[in-house]
C-alpha cells in the first residue's frame, strides 16, 4: 500500500514539474498596444470630432491602480448617454 501512495507521489511531482516547465514565461517585451500621444494627435487632426481618440486613467473597480484607457469619443457619449438614461429610470 505504501509503494502504490509513493509511486503516485511521485508520479504527481513528475507532472508538476513537466508542466511548469511547459509554461512560458512572459517575454519582458511586451508592446504596449495603447497609442503614444503623438499617435492619437495625429489621428485625431484628420478625423470628425466624433471619430476622435480620447483617452483618460481609470480605476477598475476592486483595485487603486489607474490604468490608461482610449476608446473612440463616439463610444464615450453613447456609454454616457445610455447611464446617463439608466440612472434617470432608476431614479423615477
């Protein structure tokens, strides 16, 4: 009985050890795939002001790390828009 718990133990820590060297470890570059500010000037002076890259720091919520966000403008005024509506209709 004891040699089957040792030869499943050790089967175990073989996996273990084969599958944490399978995983690969995130490469240290990364690209960052939010635009600089010079990228979003220049997109944004030959687009309509709807179509126009706004960005801002967010908090996510359960964390008070800021994370830099862009989204198009047109997509800012109809979130704002629709909570803006929600919040009306659960206020009435």
């Amino acid at each position: 009985m004891l040699g089957k718990i040792a030869k499943l133990l050790m089967l175990f820590s073989a996996s273990t050890v084969f599958a944490a060297c399978a995983v690969t470890p995130p490469s240290g570059g990364q690209k960052n795939l939010t635009p600089t500010d010079a990228e979003i000037e220049q997109y944004n002076a030959r687009v309509a002001p709807e179509e126009r890259i706004v960005c801002r720091l967010e908090k996510p919520v359960g964390t008070y790390i800021a994370k830099r966000v862009c989204r198009l403008q047109s997509d800012v005024d109809s979130t704002s828009s629709l909570h803006r509506q929600q919040l009306r209709r659960v206020l009435n």
